[in-house]
C-alpha cells in the first residue's frame, strides 16, 4: 500500500491545498428541491381519546411508601443533627472562643462624694473552654479625673496587663481615683478587655461602661450682692470658694462670667488672668477663700442683670479655662435707674480703655435727670489716680478746676453751665484730658500694671413728690489701663554669633555663604502671653537647621518659606541682659546671575504678637527686613553687601 492511501481523506486535502502539482476536479451542481412529507399537523388519539392509548397510572405498593417516610426522617434527624453541631460549636462549643463569654463585672459604689477616693474592683472573666491570650484592661476615666496618690496628677487612661486567663478562670485588679462633677451629675468609666487567641494575630475586645453618680460636690461658692442696684453706681459683690470635703481639692480655679453694661472697677485679690479668673490653687479641707469686687451695671430701669460663678478643676492644656465643671452659681440683680444718671466716656467709648503709653485721652462726663422733678445746685468731680497718671498734661474743658495737689476736677453751679438747674429729662456733658507718663516717675524700669483710674461722682437736690427735699448723689468708674509695649529686634551678622559661618563676602553668584540671623524680644510693663515671631525667607535663601540655642520652638516650612518662633511667655521689664527672649539661627544665601551688582534681601519683616495679660488686648511688633548689608557685624565694611560676578 503506498503511503499515501494511508492517510486520512483530510490529510490528502491538505497536501493537494498546498502542492504545486496539485489537480481539482470540479464537481457538479445540483439544484436544491424542497421535499414534502406528509406528516399530520395534528395529533390523533386514537379511539377518540387524548394521550397515548396505552398509558397506565403507577401504582405505589405501601411497602414502598413506607420506605420513602423512613429515608426521608432520617435525612430530617440528620440535618437538624449537623445544625445543633455547627450551632454548638459556633457559640461556645469545642475549642470555639465567643466575645460573649468574656465577661467583665465592677464591684464598687454607685456614688462618690466628689473630690473623695473612689475604689472599684474589676473582674476579667473567661467562659470559653479554652484560654484567652495577653489580656490587657484598659480604664477611661472622665475628663477632671485625678491620681489619688498625686491629686496634683490627671488621670485619664489605665492600661493593666493580666497576661493570660485560663478556661473558665477570673482575673480581678483595684482601681482607685479622685472623681469631680456637680452635685447628681453621672460619670462614666469605659472599661475594654482586650485579647488575643491561639494561632490569630487579631485582637478581640470586650467593653463595659461603669456609672458613678457624684452625691455632693467638694466645694461650695457662694455669691453676694445685692438685689437692687443703681445704674452706674458703685457695689460690692462678694464671692466665697469654700471646702467641702476631707481630703484636700487640687487646682481649683473660679471663673466669673458677666453680664452686659457689668464693669468691675476693683478686686481683692486682683484676678489671675484679665478680669475675671482667680486661680485658687489648691483648697485644704475646711479653708476657704474670698473675691471681693467693686463694680458697676448699667441698664434700663427694671432690667435684669446675672453674674455666673464657675468653679472647677484647671485645664492642663489652658490656664485659663476650668477642664471640670464641680459647680455653679448664679446672682441675679435688678438694675434701678438712679434720679441723677451718669456715665463716662473715654475716648467715646464708654468702659474701660486699653491705651499706649504717652497716648492723651479725652473724657466726657455726661449727665441725665432720669426723675420727674427739676434738681438744683448740681456738682460733678472727678478724683484722677493710678501709677500712670501724668499730673502735667490734665486739660479741664467746661469751666472747672483741677487741683493737682488732691488731683481732683471739679465743676459747680454757677460757674458751668447747665448745673444751676436740670429739668426733667435734660441732660448734658463736661469734659477733660488727661494722658500717661512713659515710664514711672523715679523709676528706670516700667511700673507694674500701669493704670490710670478715674472716680467721677455728681450730686444735687431734688424735692420728692411729698414736697421733701432730697440729696442724691450718683457715681461711676473708669480706668485707663496702658498696654505694654512688646518690641522686637532682628539684625544678621556673618563673623558673630553661635555659629561659624562660610562662604564669601561679598557674595557672589551661584556660590552659597551662611548669615546668621539674631532675634530678641523685649517688653515693658505687663506680663505677654502667646508671643511668637513670623517671619519669610525668600525662594532664594536655605534653611540650614542649625539654631540656638537648641532647645527654643522654633520651626520652618520649606513649602511657604515661613519661620515661626513660639515664645510663650514674655516677662514684664524683659530687656537685654534681663529677661529678654531671644534666638538665633542660620542661612544661607545662594545668588543667581540676575542678582549680580544687587543688594538681596535674607529675611523678611520678623511681627511679634501676644496677648497682654493686664488690659487683655492684643500686642503687637514688627522689625523690619534684613538684607545682605549687615551693618551690625564688627567687620563689615561697605560692599560687603553687593553680590559679585
């Protein structure tokens, strides 16, 4: 047989597809016809009934059915068998570990006098039937809490390692600590359990939330005034902090708010921040401590007025702010428009003034006759004090008098105008100037929170509605507090300083020399809060990281160019050599080609801010630009500022 009769008909094909000797015989082509069959369209059952003739139900004997009943109950027992296996084990079965049977249980009081040690006892238990691994009990305790072994401490958050407990074992650990609130308010402690299992990186936890309700607060205030007060005049507002526990209460600090037309024109003790916040400190059993102010509220007549008093735990994070709340007081008063009203305007507006120091400030006295009857012989003084006052620059407008030996102004009937006789519904004004020394007299340095105060009281006669005369007499207090004056230097040297500076001076292009960079800050007469220094280098200038001294809060962002330099607290009287904040730090100037032949600035304008703890107003500074012309180095000589080729 030739090889070729041994292959298949489509291994033939191909060969003759691509041979070149191939031959194709072309076969025939047919026309397609259409065949009919004849098939019915219709079924015909036969004998004229439907479905086949031969079909038969199928009949089930009962032995069968019975088999059928038995098979299908033990399919039924064998599922409800797999699901009560997978149930068991799913929920506590076998080696199986369910957050549900971890249990955490607090043993300890529902309440706690505030301010007194509360103790609890805190149960970890495991249910499961195997062992849970590297147990840890974390305790949130609520803002204000404290360390009873250092009540001076805060406590926040406790973590307490209890290693591993076994299957069906209990693990219990004390707790105590210094809890604060007001009066039946309820404080919470979170309480986690958190834990690993075997052969699992995950940790599970369990949380519990404990509610102690504090039963009396462990320290009480009280304050008194009087229910009835004359708009613009003078009263006396006392507020008492007294203990109210056993054990002694840490850091306690009183906040007053007040209300509208409410100016206090003296303090005893002064307030620890502005005017209104007394740190206490810390309050022994029994002690207590008094705030004694002297104030006025203005209003209309059958007005309202509320001081709200707020004791409670400092914050850490702000002096000035209470972090819990242990209780509240409030006084309500009702403002009586007086017969003779009065006010005082500095500078047109009426309150108290924060002021420059050297700054002249008019006043103006106004008076209104707020009765229904006309008074006569009205007299108005005014009684000028304080540390700051400059006896030669009072200007008296009006017709009155000051006399310099009792610094007092005054305007009489007969001599000003209006004062003879003020009918009902009249009004008018006098008005004087009066400006601050620069510093206090026969002293070098600034005095400490310079003021100046001003009394102004009106008086007169009047004849009440049963025909029987009557004296009255208004007042009304105002004080010119003087700001401090915050100041800032900045100068650039190359051959001083903290640091060994290189590069060549002149400087010349695309060849880097280092400057260093001198800031102080200086203040005068009130304590500065907040101060920082802002400043910008430009695209051209490199931070180089090293300042000094090391450990000052200063800081660079490359992507503004911004320097920040946080001070914090500024003294009263900081000057160079005493007191005086300042920093130094490094950089380093690169010219371009384009700079060639110019004088190129190093760092922009350095502003100073803060917060002027005895006026409460802001304090600010500014020292101008530093370019390379550094005039205050010891070797500099002119040209050492122009960038060479």
């Amino acid at each position: 047989m030739f090889e070729s009769d041994k292959r298949s008909p489509l291994e033939r094909l191909k060969k003759g597809l691509y041979s070149r000797n191939a031959k194709e015989s072309e076969a025939p082509r047919h026309d397609i016809h259409i065949g009919r069959s004849n098939v019915s369209e219709s079924w015909d059952a036969p004998n004229g009934t439907e479905g086949p003739a031969d079909d038969k139900p199928i009949e089930v004997t009962p032995e069968r059915r019975y088999a059928y009943k038995i098979a299908f109950i033990c399919s039924a027992l064998f599922l409800v068998a797999a699901f009560a296996i997978a149930a068991y084990t799913f929920f506590g079965g076998g080696n199986y570990i369910s957050v549900e049977n971890v249990d955490i249980q607090v043993e300890g009081p529902s309440s706690v006098a505030g301010g007194e040690p509360l103790s609890i006892d805190v149960s970890v238990a495991n249910k499961n039937q195997t062992d849970i691994d590297l147990v840890d009990l974390v305790v949130e305790f609520p803002q204000g809490t404290k360390d009873p072994s250092n009540p001076a401490k805060d406590l926040s958050r406790i973590r307490v390692s209890l290693g591993d407990i076994g299957s069906q074992s209990v693990v219990q650990k004390p707790f105590s600590a210094l809890m604060f609130g007001r009066e039946g308010e309820v404080r919470d402690i979170k309480l986690t359990a958190e834990y690993r299992t075997a052969d699992s990186n995950a940790i599970f936890f369990k949380e519990k939330i404990y509610h102690v309700t504090i039963s009396s607060s462990p320290v009480l205030v009280l304050v008194d005034a009087l229910d009835k007060v004359l708009g613009g005049e003078a009263f006396d507002v006392t507020i008492t902090v007294s203990s109210n526990t056993t054990a002694p209460v840490k850091d306690v600090l009183l906040s007053l708010d007040y209300p509208f037309g409410f100016s206090v024109i003296s303090s005893d003790p002064q307030a620890t921040y502005g005017d209104n916040v007394w740190r206490i400190g810390d309050l022994a059993p029994g002690s207590k401590r008094m705030i004694k102010l002297r104030a006025t509220a203005t209003g209309q007549d059958g007005e309202d007025r509320t001081v709200h008093a707020s004791v409670g735990i400092q914050s850490a994070g702000n002096e000035r702010e209470i972090a819990t709340t242990i209780i509240t007081q409030d006084h309500t008063f009702t403002i009586e428009k007086p017969f003779l009203g009065l006010d005082l305007a500095l500078d047109g507006q009426r309150g108290d003034l924060a002021a420059d120091a050297g700054r002249t400030v008019h006043a103006d006295v106004i008076w209104t006759n707020n009765s229904g009857t006309q008074i006569t012989n009205a007299r108005i003084t005014a009684k000028l004090g304080g540390s700051a006052l400059d006896k030669n620059s009072v200007s008296v407008d009006n017709g009155g008098f000051y006399d310099s030996l009792t610094n007092t102004i005054t305007w009489e009937a007969g001599r000003t105008a209006g004062l003879d006789t003020i009918a009902p519904g009249d009004d008018g004004r006098v008005g004087f100037s009066v400006a601050s020394t620069q510093s206090a007299p026969n002293q070098s340095r600034s005095a400490i929170d310079p003021v100046i105060t001003i009394a102004v009281s009106v008086s007169g006669s009047r004849t009440d509605e049963a025909g029987t005369p009557q004296s009255i007499n208004t007042a009304v207090s105002r004080s010119i507090k003087l700001l401090s004056n915050l100041g800032i230097s900045s100068r650039a040297v190359y051959s001083q300083g903290p640091f060994k500076n290189s590069g060549p001076v002149p400087p010349k292009v695309d060849q880097a020399t280092t400057y260093t960079i001198v800031w102080t800050v200086t203040n005068t007469s009130n304590t500065i809060t907040g101060a920082k220094v802002t400043a910008t280098l430009p695209p051209y200038v490199a931070w180089t990281g090293n300042i000094s001294p090391t450990g000052a809060d200063i800081s660079y962002d490359q992507k503004g160019g911004t320097i920040v330099w946080n001070i914090g607290e500024v003294p009263r009287n900081a000057d160079i050599g005493s007191g005086a904040k300042q920093v130094a730090f490094q950089i380093s100037l690169k010219p371009s080609a384009n700079q060639a032949g110019t004088v190129p600035e190093l760092v922009g304008q350095a502003s100073v801010s803060g917060t002027d703890v005895f006026t409460g107003a802001a304090a600010k500074n500014a020292a101008g630009s530093l370019s390379t012309r550094i005039s205050t180095d010891l070797l500099y000589k002119a040209g050492d500022e122009i960038v060479q080729k």
